[in-house]
C-alpha cells in the first residue's frame, strides 16, 4: 500500500507539472518576452521551434524542442506567429485534440481578412480549442515589467474552461484578464491595437479647428488690420501674443464643451419625462470623450500660463514700458493711479489663479491612480460641481478682461469683435442653462426622473362616432 500511494502521488505530481508547462510556438519578440515573464511567475516552459538547435537568444531556464515533443508537454498553448506562418499547425491537427491553443497574433491593418485570425485558426485545428488573448500586451511590457499602460488582457473562446484557463495565466503574470465572450468577438481584439487613440481623435479634431479658427482670426484683427489701416508690421506679435490669445480662448470653448452635453442631457430628459430612452449618438460619444476634451483644455491653459509669464521679459514690451517713461518725462507729467484699472487687473489675476488651480484640481482627480481612491459622491463633487465652479471663473477671468470693451467700436476692427469675445460664447451659454437646471423646481423634477419617475404618456382624444341612424 505505501509504494501503491507511492506511485500515486508521482504520477499526480507528473500531471501537476504537466497541466503548469506552458508551451510557447514562436521565438520572436513577444514569443521571447512572454517566455521570460512565465519563467519569472514560476510557469516552467517549452518553445516549440522548426529548428530546435538555434535557441541563443530564448530565455534562460527555458526548453527548446520541436513542435511534437513540445506539444506533448502542455495542455497551454500560446501560437506566437503571424498569420501567414499557421499553415505547419495543420499536420499537428490530432495532438491538438483537446489542447488550449491561445492566439495573441495582430494585423498590420485593420479588417486585413474577412474572418479574425483566431476564426482562420479555429478552422485550420477544429479540435483544438482557439482562445484569443494577450494581443493587446506589448513585448516590450511584457520584457521590463511596466504594465501599468497595458495591463488589461481580452480574453474571448468559444469554450468556458479553456477562456478561464487563460484567464488565471494572466492573473498570475500580474495582468487583469477581461472575458469578452465567443469567439466572434476576436475581430474587435485585433483591430483593438490597430486603433489610434481612438477617444482622442473626437477631441483632437475639435481643438485642431479651433486652433486654426482663432490663429486666422487673430491675425487677421491684430496683426493684418493694423498693417492695412495704419501701415504698421507688428508680425512679430505671431510668436507670443497671437498664440497667447488662441490658448486661454480655445481652453476656455474646450472646458465649455466638457459641460455642455451634461447640460443638454438633462434637458433632453426633462423633455421626455424618463430617463430610460437613450440619448442621440452623438450626444453619446460627445459625453464619452469628456474627459479628453477636460485634459486638452488644462494642457492650453497650462501654455497660457506660461506665455503669460514671460510677457515682462519681452523685448517689444519693455519698449513700450520705457517709451511711455521717455514720454512723461518729457511732458514732466505724472500720472495718477488709476484705482479702478488697478481692481481690475488684480481681479483679473486672481480669478485666473483660482480658476487654473480649480484646473489643475479636475486633471489631477481624472487620472485612474486617484479616481481609483475616491467614492463616487467625492468624483461626482470635485469633477461636477467643482468643474462648474471653475467655468465659471474662467469665464469671469476672460470678462474681467475685456471689461467695457464690447461696448466701445474701436474695439470692432472690420466690425469683427474680439477673440476673447467669442471664447465666451459657449461657456456663458453652459452657465445660463446651467442656472436653470439648479433651481429648485427644476433640479426636483430631474432628481425625480433620474431616480426613475416616469411622466404619464397624454391621452390622445379619441374621435366620437355618431350613429346617423338614431338621429332620424
């Protein structure tokens, strides 16, 4: 009996060791990098290669044998090839029977083949068992252990067991594993990595155009009036003060653009009276790229700031601070301090600092390391309520400065109005509906459509029928 338990628990540890190998077809970069990262989460194994005897750049502590033998080892499999390479998986077609075959293989474009990859493969080995995962991991991630920018890890298969096996591989190598469903889903996977900021393309548009809007505005009003009217170059203004009028102008639209679906969303559900019907898809993804439209403003105030610091160091500037001394000097004059331009600069300055550090509060609270750390009432707080807040001193910031300027013509070169005056537009539209919603009868009717009230569909009146008949 003792020899019999004996040979059982070999045997059993054989299998143990055997269900833990992990083979690995492939030696290029991923095949070799997520061969070093399995070695150091305590997984033994195996590269199967056409050519065994070549194996001085794998990973140390690592076995080299040819397909067959490789494919003996493991019930895990990682196909680390591309596509064109699948063709030698069809002669291993019956030592595939039953085996978990993960495909982590990517295209060059998007939508490159009618079917996914991991679909071809799934046809090419009918008896294995296809898992697609790990395609959205870098090598690179993989080889130095920074994993934060890539740490999730799709996982779609048709077969439930052989998806969680994958799964815990993924736990164990410190990734986090995201069940995707069938197999069907394997297409989105691969065009996944393909993709090019794709949540960023929205706000990254709309920030280019009203870049380019306001640089050719400005010019236009600032530096090609001045020159056509009163003969004057003053192009030099295209390096600082031009960019120092786009920046504060397009960050302020930006951070408008951030609350403004908020807003027509709940007016959107005050018209219909519930909240379950879905908004426009438009509305949808303008409210699904709020936080990267958050962020491009912060980097433009954030430059604002910049090129406002450096205004007293400019050489343009100093000349006029001492042409304007030369001048008082030679009319032996003094000019009085003038307290109300004194209030307003210095208003002017400390609504821009209050607002740009309610800024810097909003970008720092979006990133995930601190999101992760707060409840949903301090998020909702700091991003909602804080967020309007800090609309609302920019907006005074910007009015500040403008001050009496919309109310006198010369201000209107060619009847245009001024940058900043354009900047206000949307913000002050935000803050006005942004009112309207706060008021007590309004904000009780949306907590109560939002907590799941429904308004009464009217009845329609219904047509009476008169029976001519009863009338004679």
């Amino acid at each position: 009996m003792p020899e019999t338990s004996q040979m059982d628990n070999s045997s059993a540890g054989e299998n143990a060791h055997k269900w833990d190998t992990i083979c690995i077809f492939g030696t290029g970069d991923f095949g070799r990098s997520l061969g070093m990262r399995l070695l150091k989460s305590g997984y033994p194994v195996v590269f199967g290669s056409r050519d065994p005897k070549n194996s001085t750049l794998l990973p140390n502590g690592a076995q080299v044998l040819s397909h067959t033998e490789a494919l003996k080892t493991s019930k895990i499999i990682f196909l680390a090839v591309h596509r064109e390479n699948y063709d030698f998986l069809s002669s291993l077609s019956d030592l595939l029977d039953g085996k978990v075959l993960v495909d982590v293989s990517n295209n060059l474009r998007m939508n490159q083949y009618p079917e996914s990859n991991a679909q071809y493969l799934s046809q090419l080995v009918p008896k294995a068992n296809v898992v697609k995962g790990f395609n959205t991991v870098s090598a690179w991630a993989l080889q130095s252990g920074s994993l934060d920018a890539s740490s999730q890890v799709f996982v779609c298969g048709d077969d439930h067991k052989s998806k969680q096996l994958v799964m815990d591989v993924a736990r164990r190598l410190g990734l986090t594993p995201l069940d995707q469903g069938s197999l069907l889903a394997a297409k989105e996977l691969e065009n996944y990595p393909l993709q090019l900021f794709p949540m960023w393309r929205l706000p990254l548009i709309i920030t280019a155009g009203l870049t380019v809007f306001f640089f050719i505005y400005c010019v236009v009003i600032d530096v090609i009036y001045p020159y056509a009217k009163e003969n004057k170059d003053v192009s030099y203004r295209l390096a600082i003060s031009i960019p120092n009028r786009i920046f504060p102008n397009v960050s302020l639209i930006l951070l408008g653009l951030v609350y403004l679906p908020g807003v027509i969303a709940a007016f959107i559900q005050l018209y219909r009276g519930t909240k379950y019907k879905r908004f426009p898809d438009w509305l949808d993804r303008w409210m699904l790229c709020r936080k990267q439209l958050g962020l491009v403003a912060l980097t433009y105030a954030f430059l604002h700031v910049l090129y406002t610091f450096i205004i007293p160091t400019r050489y343009s500037v100093r000349w006029r601070w001492m042409h304007s001394m030369i001048e008082e000097s030679k009319k032996n004059k003094t000019l009085q301090l003038n307290k109300v331009l004194s209030w307003r600069v210095d208003l002017y300055f400390a609504l821009g600092m209050m607002g740009f550090a309610l800024y810097v509060l909003l970008g720092i609270t979006s990133l995930p390391s601190v999101s992760n750390v707060l409840n949903w009432r301090e998020f909702r707080f700091v991003q909602s309520k804080l967020g309007h807040v800090t609309l609302l001193l920019c907006t005074a910031h910007a009015a500040v400065f403008g001050w009496d300027r919309f109310l006198q013509s010369k201000w209107y070169r060619w009847g245009l109005p001024q940058a900043y005056m354009l900047g206000m537009v949307i913000p002050c539209i935000v803050l006005v509906l942004k009112l309207i919603l706060i008021t007590p009868c309004v904000d009780r009717m949306i907590t109560r459509i939002r907590q799941g009230w429904q308004s009464k569909p009217k009845n329609k009146k219904v047509p009476v029928h008169i029976n001519k008949s009863s009338l004679i």
